[in-house]
C-alpha cells in the first residue's frame, strides 16, 4: 500500500506494489516535482472571503502543488489565503486592486501568516513546525540593478546615491555635491553653490537682460535702461588738465549717417529695427583716435570702439570755448 510524503505529497509505493503501473505512477510523481519546482498559477482571490488553495496527494494539478503563484481580482475586505500546514515555500506575485490587506497562512493556523504588499513578488516559507509559521523570506544581499519593475525597500546603494534618493523634490532646486555629499539647495544658496552669488566674479559669453543674449561675444543687450554711474572722485585722479583746443578737435570730426555693412548686421544675428538697424547714427572711430585717442580702444578683433559717453567732456570744453567767443564779442560791441 502506498503511502505520501509531508511536503510535495509524492505517492511512496510499498516494496512490490502496483505491478505494471509503477511507472505511470513514478511520471505522475515527476508531474508533482515539475510543478512544485516551476508550476505556475494565476488564482483570482477577488471579493472578502478567504480562499483555501486545493491540495491532493499525487496531484500536480492541486492549486498548492504550484510554486509561482499569482493572484489576482478586486479585494473587497481583508483575506487570507491558506496554503497547506506543511514545510514547503511559495513565490507569490500580490496582483490584485482594492486597499484591502492580503495574507499569507497555514490552513489551520491563520494567526500565524504574514501580509504580502500589492505590487510585488513575495517568497514565503512555512516552516513546517507544531504552529506553522508562514513569513516571508528575507535575503542577506540584494541586487537592486536586478529589478525591471517595482521598488526595493531599503536596497543597499552607494553612498551618493543614498543621498540623492532621500532629497525632497523641489521646484526650483538643485543637486549639488558639498564636497563630502548630495544636498538639496534653492534660492541664493544654490545660486551661491553654481558661483553666481552676489560676492562671485561671473563672466559670460553674452547676456541679455529682457531679451535673448545675443551671442555676440562681449555683448550686452538688455529691453530697458542700463543705470550705472561712472567712478570721478577727485581723489582718484591726479595729472588733471583741460582738454586743449576743443573747438579744433570737434571741428576734426563728423557726425554722421551711414549703413552697417551687411556682414556686420550678419555677425549681431541680423536687422531686428531695435537692437540691429542697418540705417544708423554717430562716429568714426578713426577720426576720433587722431584728436583724443583717449576714447577709442582697439577690441581683440581689431575692430575699432569709441566711448560715446566720454565725448561729453570735450562737448563741454567746446561749449565752454563758444561762451568765451560770445562774452568777447560782446566787450566789443
């Protein structure tokens, strides 16, 4: 007479039993090995009922003889599903929808099971002792590069990526290094950090203020006025002497009219009638150069730049100049 074992419940045929159908029986044996090695069963454990999953000597087909277990439906209160009171280990895949707790127990011991969380894999153990344990297996190491999907609680990273995982998500914020970790900063700390706080020496390319940069290197472009005040204490200077014959120097010059050169209009990214006109207004730099040199600079290009604002010095040395004509006249008068 045949009797079966705890665990897998495999059919042990006595010494001389069931002639001619020992070997039907030793595949249907190998059948219950297969499943409980790799069988797989999709459960639906849907409604607030627990569910019992079969079991049956000799039987692959029982629910129980499955060791990849998926269970899936709308879960409407909290269940238990009860698994054989027998040492033996399952990996279940928690599919099911709804707020509702699901656990894992022994038949027979329900107090003693472990709730499984939505979403996941779950290997569970029953240790096969008089209270039937049922827990979920926990693993000394853990590659958490392994997942394709989910989470891993408490996954074991390096310690940059510790500290990025536990920064807040900000609008605004940036991540940067302190020299020893990951912080989060916002506001002037983190612009301090990118080296654009108001104490830092910042060079750009371009820059526009109210408008795109230009791209022009050394270009500055900005929508509304430009305030700034020019240093001119007296205690800066020394060697000071009046600009000499002005009217002869302005007299040397031309206001005038002119076209920007295509090229020119090319390089500034085109006519835009604001900051870019092809029809423009002012001086020649050379000509300026050959009366007060002062105010003309030569950029690393070789392209020639006046300093229109310093003009007004000599405009004021003209006007001074014409006023002393005018008082003279009228002494002679």
């Amino acid at each position: 007479m045949s009797t079966y074992s705890s665990r897998l419940k495999f059919e042990l045929m006595a010494t001389g039993a069931n002639a001619n159908t020992w070997g039907t029986r030793t595949n249907n044996n190998l059948d219950v090995a297969d499943a409980f090695i790799g069988g797989y069963l999709s459960k639906s454990v849907a409604g607030s009922a627990d569910v019992t999953l079969t079991t049956a000597n000799s039987d692959p087909s029982a629910e129980a003889s499955n060791k990849v277990i998926e269970l899936t439906g709308a879960l409407t209160g909290d269940i238990k599903v009860l698994v054989p009171a027998a040492e033996s280990n399952y990996l279940f895949y928690n599919n099911t929808s709804g707020t509702q707790t699901l656990t894992i127990a022994a038949t027979g011991h329900t107090a003693n099971g472990t709730a499984i969380s939505q979403g996941g894999w779950h290997w569970v153990y029953c240790n096969g002792s008089s209270n039937f344990n049922v827990v979920e297996a926990q693993f000394t190491t853990t590659d958490a590069s392994a997942l394709t999907t989910g989470t891993l609680a408490n996954a074991r990273l390096d310690a940059q990526l510790q500290d990025v995982a536990g920064l807040a998500v900000t609008n605004g914020g940036f991540i940067v290094g302190d020299g020893a970790n990951f912080v989060l900063e916002t506001g002037a700390t983190a612009r301090t950090s990118a080296g654009l706080g108001t104490t830092d020496d910042v060079q750009f390319d371009s820059f526009g203020v109210g408008t795109a940069a230009s791209g022009t290197t050394g270009e500055i472009r900005a929508t509304n006025d430009i305030t700034a005040f020019y240093s001119s204490d007296v205690a800066l200077k020394e060697n000071i002497e009046n600009i000499s014959s002005p009217m002869d120097k302005v007299q040397n010059l031309n206001g005038v009219l002119f076209d920007w050169k295509q090229d020119f209009i090319d390089a500034k990214g085109g006519e835009d009638g604001y900051f870019v006109r092809k029809r423009d207004v002012g001086v020649v730099a050379q000509d300026v150069e050959k009366v007060l040199p002062e105010v003309v600079g030569t950029r690393p290009d070789g392209v020639k730049a006046v300093k229109y604002d310093r003009l007004c010095a000599l405009l004021i040395e003209c006007v001074k100049d014409l006023q002393d004509q005018v008082n003279d006249l009228k002494k002679d008068s």
